[in-house]
C-alpha cells in the first residue's frame, strides 16, 4: 500500500480554517452520500453502459465537480461510524439516514475507508469508479491498493481511495468515546423509525414481520431513558413531515418510557410500554394513504373507518407470528390509546371499563406529540408550551390529571426543544431541564449566537448558573416560535 497518500493530504490546499462546516459544504457532501448510495444500488442491477445510471451519474457528477470547485480537492472518510467530509462530520438527516447507513456498511465490508477527489471528474470516470467499487470482494485486505492501480490503468488520476482504519485509539479531532450514549441514542432512535417502517410495510404486504428486532429497540431505549432520558427526549423534537407514523411511533415511546420512568416501572415494564407505544398506531397501516394524509377534514365514512384504528390494530397484533412477545397489558395499551377517561373517544364500549395504565400514558405522549408536530392539515404547530396548555385545559376529561402533572414535569416548564429568548437578548434552545426541582425554570440551554464572519456559533450554557450573590446570569424572558425565526430546532440535537 506504498503508494496510497496520507488522508490529511487533501486538506492542505483547503483554504478552510474555521471549525463550523459552511452548510451548503455541508448540504453538497449530504447530498454526495445520497448519490453515491443510489448508484452503488443502480450498479448492481444494471451494467456500466446502461441509460438508468445517465441521470445519476449526471446528478452525482455536478456535486462532485461543485464540491472540487469550492474546497479545492476533498476527501469523503469513514471514522468509526460516521462520516467525514475533509474532517468535518457530517450530521445525517432522517431522510439522509438509509444512505449513511448503505454507504457506511458497503464501504466497511469492502475494507474502503476513505474516498479523495482531487481534481474535476468526467462521466467515464464516475462510472469506472462505481462499477470498480462494487466489485471490490468482500474482506480483502488488499483492496484500497488494487482499486487504486486499477484506476490508475485507466487514467483515472482523480480519484484515489485509502484503506479503512481499524485502529481502536481515538483518531485526532475525533473525540467520540466507545459507547457515547449521545451516538447511541442516534442510532437507537433511527434504527427504531427504520424496523417500525419495516414492520408496518410487511404488514401492508400482507407479510409477516419480525418484532423481535423492536423488542431489542426497545430495550436498548429502556437503557438509554434510565440512564439519561434527556438523550431519547431531545431526539423527539426531530418533526420528520413526510415521515410522519413512524417518527410518532419513536416519539411516542420516548414520551411513554420516561413517563413510566417516573413512575418508577421496573425495565421489563418499561420495555413492554416502549412496544406496546411503539406499535400503538400500527392498525393505521390498514387506512389508505389518501385517507391519513388527506389535508381537508374527513367526512363520515372516512372518520367511521379512522376510528377503527385501535382495534385493527389489536387485530394486527393478535396475528403476529411471535405472539408470545406480547403480553395482554401491551394490547391493552394500544386498544385503549385514544379511549378518554369520560368514554368519550374511541373505540365505542357498552359497558363503562376505566382506561389501563399503559393506555394512559400512550394517550398523554401521544396528544403531546401530535399537537407539536408540523401535519399536513396543520403545517404550523404548536409549540410545546402551547401543547402543554391546551391538554392541562383538557385536563379532566381527556387525560389522567395526575400523569400530565408528571409528564410536564418531565417535559419541563420549558421543554427540551423549546426556543427561548434570553435576558441577554440572546437565543437558545432547551437542551436538558435542570434535575434540581428547585430549578425548574432553569434549564441548560444551547445559546445561538452569529460571529462577525455570519457563522453561527453554540454554547452549552446551564442557566442557573450566577454571577457572586446569587446573580443569574442569564434568565428566560419568554418562548419564541421557532417557525418566525425560520430555526431547525432538530438540527441541534443531531
Ligand atoms: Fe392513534
Ligand atoms: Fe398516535
């Protein structure tokens, strides 16, 4: 492996020295990851010369060479299990995720660690490169060397690629540990939103599906919410709008688990509320499309069938191939899920049954996370402390008094996510409520700030922190609507 160069190599006629990656940098590499899945799935099905790669190949071809122009040459390297564009990690999107994950896995299988572009790139070269790349075998240790002699054969001067390094140690400007829980959570919360999408596909497929990879989820999340729930919590104020059932499935267990956290259930509890919340939409898989994501309101017919989602939804579960994975407090939980404690929601019961346990704590998670969660008849939510106001109005008839005390409690008196304006005319966002009851109101929050240059720059800040005699210094004057500041709230906890 002589000739293979230094990663660093290509930085040097970077002219980039600050630390924040410029985001439409950011967007193109995003976007590169993108292309590159879709060809490496395009090349194994078609062969180089085939007209269903053109428009990629087209496509990849302008990001690669926008890329060149702006960074002067730029390397795409696997650390661990993330991705750096010249050194810089990139954050994946929920829509980006399926392609982090692709790339991340096919490049590891085939020991690629990092891939150089150091000058403009033609279609023949994309081309030989994808096709050169897929047929890397498995495992060689010697891969990185002959897919750069094979290049060089063929005037491909552009393109190199360096082997993937399996070093333990923690490489320079990678501060990651192990097992940062922070990582762990990502990769719990999407993987989560993937199986349940899985699930609900087989489902509509008339196919058996595999819950046990959920219960593992599951239980991964019951680790993580004991540990440090603020972790699961930041990750629900990922709004994902085309996403929708599965990201609200996610939310709703992350709300679930650490309400029943509260409660003090014990982690096999606490792993069967995850499920049972996980799955609590999941008859909703038998509703057409047109009919949940209608943007008018629906008419009766519509309503009558929408309705019967907790009960399909039993149904569904009651067929499951692995229904000994479930136990009937978890079926209960989703049956009862949109039941108010005045009877007064659905399904329709002759006989008065009080609400379970489960069912209530589903039904406040789930109100909350509807409500603050952009829809298609909704497209401005409302903002956690507007949600929160409304279901304590409701209070008496809809929810159980008691669970929504804790549950803002939980939340917060701001809660995670929530964009605040600060004493010092500063903005930040609600990262973690403060543990000390005493502080309720003063929570850790990410200051937002823009140097002179325009980047933007964050800071960790716990607000009861003070300046001599017990000076705060800094306080919340109010909350902001996120949507007027045009802010990514998610972006912040990715
Ligand atoms: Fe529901
Ligand atoms: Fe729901």
């Amino acid at each position: 492996m002589g000739t293979v160069h230094p990663s660093a190599e290509p930085e040097k006629g970077s002219q980039r020295s600050h630390v924040s990656m410029d985001s439409d940098v950011s967007k193109l590499a995003n976007n590169l990851v993108t292309k590159i899945h879709v060809l490496m799935r395009i090349s194994q099905i078609y062969d180089s010369k085939n007209v269903a790669l053109d428009q990629f190949i087209k496509e990849s071809l302008e990001t690669i060479n926008t890329l060149i122009k702006r960074e002067g040459a730029f390397s795409l390297k696997i650390m661990k299990d993330d991705f750096f564009l010249n050194d810089q990690r990139l954050r994946y999107s929920v829509e980006g995720f399926t392609s982090f994950k692709y790339l991340l896995t096919q490049w590891k299988k085939r020991l690629i660690g990092e891939v150089i572009f150091r000058g403009s790139v033609d279609e023949r070269m994309l081309r030989e490169f994808i096709y050169a790349l897929i047929s890397l075998e498995e495992g060689r240790e010697e891969n990185a060397a002959l897919f750069n002699k094979q290049l060089a054969s063929r005037d491909i001067t552009s393109i190199e690629v360096n082997p993937l390094e399996l070093s333990e140690d923690d490489e320079e400007g990678v501060t990651l540990e192990k097992e940062d829980p922070r990582e762990v959570g990502k990769k719990v919360f999407f993987e989560s939103i993937g199986t349940i999408k899985e699930v609900i596909t087989n489902i509509k497929g008339k196919q058996h599906s595999d819950i046990r990879k959920l219960k593992r989820l599951a239980q991964k999340a019951v680790h993580l919410v004991v540990e440090d729930e603020s972790i699961l919590l930041g990750m629900t104020t990922i709004k994902n709008y085309d996403e929708y059932t599965f990201n609200h499935s996610v939310n709703v267990s992350i709300y679930s688990l650490a309400l029943g956290k509260r409660l003090g259930f014990s982690k096999k509890t606490l792993a069967e509320l995850g499920i049972s919340a996980l799955l609590h939409d999941i008859g909703k898989s038998k509703i057409p499309r047109e009919i949940l994501n209608k943007p008018a309101s629906l008419d009766e017919e519509e309503w009558a069938l929408m309705k019967r989602h907790p009960l399909m939804g039993v149904e569904i579960i009651l067929n499951l191939k692995q229904l000994g994975e479930i136990n009937p407090r978890m079926v209960i939980g989703i049956f009862d899920h949109h039941l108010k404690s005045d009877l007064s929601g659905y399904p329709k019961l002759f006989r008065k049954k009080g609400v379970s346990l489960f069912g209530r704590i589903i039904q406040i998670a789930d109100s909350y996370d509807a409500m603050t969660t952009p829809r298609i008849y909704k497209k401005t939510p409302y903002t956690p402390e507007q949600a929160l106001a409304i279901m304590l109005r409701e209070r008496t008839v809809h929810f159980d008094p008691a669970l929504l005390k804790i549950f803002i409690g939980l939340v917060g008196v701001y809660p995670i996510g929530s964009l605040v304006l600060l004493n010092t005319h500063e903005l930040g966002i609600v990262y973690k409520p403060s543990h000390d009851p005493r502080w309720l109101d003063r929570p850790t929050v990410i200051v937002v700030n823009r140097d002179e240059k325009g980047d933007v720059k964050k800071q960790l800040v716990n607000l009861a922190e003070t300046v001599g005699e017990g000076r705060y210094k800094r306080s919340i004057v109010k909350t902001l609507d996120p949507q007027q500041y045009h802010i990514d709230i998610a972006k912040y906890f990715l």
